[in-house]
C-alpha cells in the first residue's frame, strides 16, 4: 500500500475495500464502493478546506456592473449605414439582475450617427 495513504481514512478504507473485495457479493461491492466513495470525497473536502482561494485575475471588470449584453447573431441585413440583427440567446444584465428573462431572441435595429460638434456656450448679455 502507498505510504501516502498509510494512517488516513481513505488508505484505511481502500485497505479494507481491497482484503473484502473477493468474498463479497455484487450488490455488497456496490454498496462497498459508494462508502468508499463518499468517505474519498469527504477526505478531499477537508483537504480543500485549509487551502487558500486564489485571487481574481486583475484587469477584469465584475459582470455584476453596469449594463452587459451577449447574444449570438442568428442573421442581419444592412442598407447604407443601417443595420438590422435578429439576436438569440440573448441575455441583458444590468447590475447582476437579468432584464429580460422571458425575450431571448431580440430584433436590433443601428443605424449610424455622425458625431455632433460640441456647442459654443452663449456670451452673457449685460
């Protein structure tokens, strides 16, 4: 046996699992398995638990801020400066909460606008 294993709970399962395994019927191996199965998956969450969460990757901003939407584009059409997108899948969020839950395909309808010169402020009259 691994001496990894020597003293722990899963070694000691796996040990018992392996000296039994012969005399058993299918239906006892079956349940034999699940135990050991349950008691692995145990010894992994404790395992898990000391370890430290990584850190988020930086540079990224939270999608639970602002307003995000994706979609796949099922087809579109344009006209000069005009565009039309029939959109699936289609999910709007704005802060975390999903805007439109029962609209998952959208029709978009851009159109292109030219950028407007700033205004003069007015010149007060005396």
């Amino acid at each position: 046996m691994n001496r990894m294993l020597e003293g722990c709970s899963l070694g000691m399962a796996l040990q018992d699992v392996l000296d039994a395994e012969e005399s058993l019927s299918p239906d006892e191996k079956e349940a034999l398995m699940k135990m050991t199965e349950d008691i692995f998956m145990n010894h992994l969450v404790d395992a898990c638990r000391g370890q430290k969460k990584a850190p988020p990757p930086r540079g990224r901003v939270k999608m639970d801020e602002g307003l995000y939407i994706t979609a796949t584009v099922d087809e579109y059409s344009n006209y000069m400066d005009d565009w039309t997108l029939r959109l699936r899948g289609t999910v709007a969020k704005q802060d975390g909460e999903i805007l439109n839950p029962c609209t998952p395909v959208v029709e978009a309808k851009l159109q292109r606008m030219e950028r407007r010169k700033k205004k003069r402020k007015a010149a007060m009259i005396e």
